[in-house]
C-alpha cells in the first residue's frame, strides 16, 4: 500500500478518525438521515477501540452488517440488514428520553458562542429567507442524550455566527466537528478545543464568525495507515465525501 | 375481497383540506402510486404529517395540493440535497412549515393512538420552536409541579401506507424497517394500502406474527407493484437515481407531467383492471 502524504488526506477522512476517536466502548450510539460521515466513525470506531459499542440508526437495525453503504442514504435497508435486534426510531428516542442513550449525532447549519443551534431557518421562522430541512430530532434529543456529538462539514463565518436566526435547540452539545476544527462546549460557551492538522490557526479564526480563545488548542493527529485502511474497507465508494 | 379497489377510486375517498399521514421515512417505502394520484385529482389544502419526508412530500407541494406539513424533517439525504418545491413554497409563503422534532410527531401520533388530547415531551424546554408554533405549550406537572412542554395530539384523518403484502382484508406484512407506519396506521381515522402484492388469507393465517397491521384497521387496498418508486422498497428495490434528479432539476411544468404520465399506467392498471 501506498503511504498517504498529509497533502492527499480528505478533511473528512480527519473528521471521521476524530470522531471515531470520541467514541468510547459500551456506549449506544446513535445517527439519522443524512448522516454518511458519522455512520462511517460509528463502523470504524467498533472495528477499532470500540467492539462492543451498539449502533443504532432510523430504520431500527441494530448492529446491522451489511456489505456495503449506500450512496444516498443513511437510514435504508443497509442500516437493518444482517442486524442483531430490531430497535427503532421510536424506541431509540424513548432510551435517550429515560436518560440511557449515550451519544447522538446531529447537526445544524448556525452554530453561536452560547451553544445555540439553528436547523430551522434562515429569517423569520414565519417568512423564512430560507427554509431548512429541520432539526430532525435535535430538539429533543441534543437536551436528553448523554452526549451529543454535532458535526458540519462547513466552517465558515456563516456557520459559526455571532447570534443564531432561530433557537431550534441550545446547549448540551458535547462536542462540534467540523473539517477545519472541534469546539467543545463548557460552562455555557463554545471553546474551540483543536484544530486539523490541514489548516492553520489563523484560517479557523478567520472562518469563525465569533471571537475564540487561542489558547491551550491542541492539533489533532493525521490518520494512521492503519485507521486509512479500515475507513477504505468500511466505505470503498467514499460516502464520507458526500457532504464536501 | 371488497376492500380492494383502484387507485383512482382510493384517492378520490380523501376529502380536500384533510390531515393525512404518509408512511415509509425519506426515499424509503413511501407510497409514491397513492401520492402521485393525490396530485392527478388535484387535491387542495392537504395537511400532510411525516417524520421524515423527501419525494413524497416534494411531489404534493409541486402538484399544489398542500396546505402544511407537520414534520421534523423534510429534505433528500445528501445526495440529492434539499426538497426544492417544498423549500420554495415555503419561502413564498404558499405551504405553511410546522416544524417538529421527530419525536414530536410521534408524540402527537401516539396520543391520537391512545385517545388523549396531548402529550408530554421531555427535552423539548429551550426552542424557539416552542413560542413560534401553537401545537406546542408548556404546562405544570400537577404531581411534581415542573414544568413540561406538551405537544398537540395530531389525528390524521387518513392515512396512506405502502407495504410488501397483505391479503383481501388488508393484513399486512411489512419486510424490513416499519418506520412510523405502525403507529400511523392506529392514530389515523382511516388506513388506505397500496401493496406490492395480494396474498391469500390462508397465507396470512401461516404467516400472522409477521402481519403488523391487523385487515380490521384498513379500509382500501390498491394493488400497486412498485409503488414506492422512484423511492427504495427497503430489500427489494432501489431507488430510480435518474428519475429523481430529473425531478429536482427540471422546474417546468410539462417535466412535471412528464414524471406523472411516466407512472399512470403503473400506479392505475393492477388496481384498476383488478377482477377476482
């Protein structure tokens, strides 16, 4: 195998390690529609560090295993196939209400200094300038869920703003990834934790649309060989890609 | 034997300005032959109510028969990006977007389900989702005193599902994930199927633990072979990449007829020319 140079690694291939990475053993792991990157972390995640984690999603397949991953679609039949249970969307919101779901991954697309998230609007939520997809489950579940994981594969001043247009949720976000950077959310603010190795400081400053402490931000690692060649197994066609 | 009958006849049972909810979840096991008639009779003022929508609901609104659309989700995953008809008349203000999260419509659909006017939602307590829509309130617990946010209980008057099997009294089987249909098919008035196939009821009596909503519950039948395309039929079908991105780039009106005639015959000819 050809050793990858740090020139030819996709910022989602750093998203989709750094994710895994947060992902501990054990936990019940949850992810909806639209959500290729984080299906990808959950897989290589369990095929690492991670074996016993339960992986849940929309059509109810737990621990499905199926031999490939759709193209267009995170909540089709490859999320029930060859699976160990069957427990669905219904039921998973019900674990996360009773306080047993460990972590669920939601985005949005504003993000503000407060741990506010908007998946809603673009203006008034009456007369939208733009009319979102919707928080999908993120108002209830980023406030239940032990840990709630928010991933984006934008980053720019328009995504991380000064004030959100509309409060679908707010606050208990454990972490934000996004393709320059991860912010971590403490004592009621967005602190920005570590940056890629692909970008630099002051690109992250740049493309943040509100004032980040520089200090103590660590930079996370390139992709070991090992962790590249996993992601290529699990997701041969690239839908990791999707959202970029 | 009765219950089924054509598509046509199916559709033109539903009233215009009725809530309907639609089975299946995003591009999958949608009941697009049912959806597509809806638009054919032009239906007006639908009130349509999903988790997750994608075609289905981009499909009504392009045929103008939309009034609302309670959801907590309407959009095609990443790959085909955002629901473009609906986004749009909702931005002109011509479709009206009640947002949810999707536990709240199945929050709303279980206490339709089980009788009760409301229901309590955990989570739900900081969102400007709460002030800006009027199914949602916060009331005091009267055990505890805290306060909880309620949601409106929402019951659809018809609901229209797709599903792999059922026989001539509407037992049906579902392969593969059920997504909401279940509780739909209890919260709503009526339940309207189309199915891939019709199988006998000594099949069903061999098969019943995999029958998920009882023929009692169900109202009409359309036999309707490939009826969630151009969506998946989760094991069985996938989805018509083509067809969809015509959809979602040609805006003009004679497209749009284009992709209703492309499907009249399959949506009409089993159930219609259907003899027993």
């Amino acid at each position: 195998m050809v050793v990858k140079t740090q020139q030819s690694i996709h910022p989602a291939d750093i998203m989709v390690v750094t994710i895994a990475h947060l992902l501990r053993d054990k936990e019940r792991v949850f992810h909806g529609v639209s959500s290729q990157l984080p299906m990808v972390a959950i897989l290589l995640a369990k095929a690492m560090h991670a074996k016993d984690l339960t992986y849940l999603n929309i059509p109810g397949g737990v621990n499905p295993q199926s031999q490939h991953l759709s193209p267009y679609s995170s909540a089709g039949y490859e999320q029930y196939t060859r699976s160990e249970a069957v427990f669905p969307l219904e039921e998973i919101f019900d674990l996360s209400m009773r306080g047993q779901l460990d972590v669920a991954f939601l985005s949005g697309v504003q993000f503000d200094m407060h741990g506010n998230v908007n998946a809603s609007v673009i203006g008034d939520y009456h007369k939208p300038k733009v009319r979102l997809p919707g928080g999908a489950g993120s108002a209830v579940l980023i406030p239940t869920v032990k840990r709630a994981l928010i991933w984006r594969s934008k980053h720019d001043p328009r995504t991380f703003v000064e004030q959100v247009d509309f409060v679908t949720t707010k606050g208990n976000i454990d972490r934000i990834i996004t393709p320059l950077a991860v912010f971590k959310y403490q004592d009621g603010r967005l602190h920005l934790d570590a940056i890629s190795p692909l970008t630099t400081m002051e690109e992250v400053v740049k493309q943040t649309g509100f004032r980040v402490n520089t200090a103590n931000v660590s930079i996370l690692p390139l992709p070991t060989a090992e962790e590249l060649r996993i992601i290529q197994k699990i997701d041969k066609h690239g839908v990791r890609y999707k959202e970029f | 034997m009765k219950k089924i009958i054509s598509c046509s006849k199916a559709i033109e049972t539903i009233k215009d300005g009725s809530w309907i909810a639609i089975g299946g979840n995003v591009l999958h096991r949608s009941p697009m032959g049912l959806v597509r008639e809806l638009v054919r009779q032009q239906k007006t003022s639908l009130k349509v109510v999903k988790t997750a929508g994608a075609h289905d609901v981009d499909v009504l609104v392009r045929g103008g028969c939309v009034e609302s659309v309670d959801a907590g989700f309407i959009s095609y995953e990443t790959e085909y990006g955002l629901a473009t008809y609906y986004r749009k008349a909702v931005e002109n203000g011509s479709v009206q977007a009640n947002e949810h999260a999707c536990y709240t419509v199945i929050s709303a659909l279980n206490a339709a389900k089980i009788g009760v006017p409301f229901m309590p939602v955990r989570g739900l307590q900081i969102s400007d989702l709460i002030e800006a829509n009027p199914y949602f309130d916060k009331v005091i617990d009267p055990f505890c005193g805290e306060e909880i946010t309620v949601v409106k209980a929402i019951r659809p008057d018809v609901a229209i599902i797709h599903v792999n099997a059922c026989d001539e009294e509407g037992n049906a089987i579902i392969d593969g994930p059920k997504f909401d249909d279940l509780l739909m098919s209890r919260a709503a008035k009526r339940v309207i199927l189309s199915t891939e196939k019709i199988i006998s009821n000594a099949q069903v009596r061999l098969n019943q633990d995999k029958v998920v909503i009882p023929g009692f519950l169900v109202e009409a039948i359309v036999l309707m072979p490939r009826g969630s395309a151009p969506g998946s039929l989760p094991g069985h079908y996938d989805v018509q990449d083509k067809v969809l991105r015509e959809f979602l780039e040609r805006k003009d009106e004679d497209s749009f007829g284009g992709y209703l005639d492309m499907y009249s015959v399959q949506d009409q000819e089993k159930g219609g020319g259907f003899s027993w």
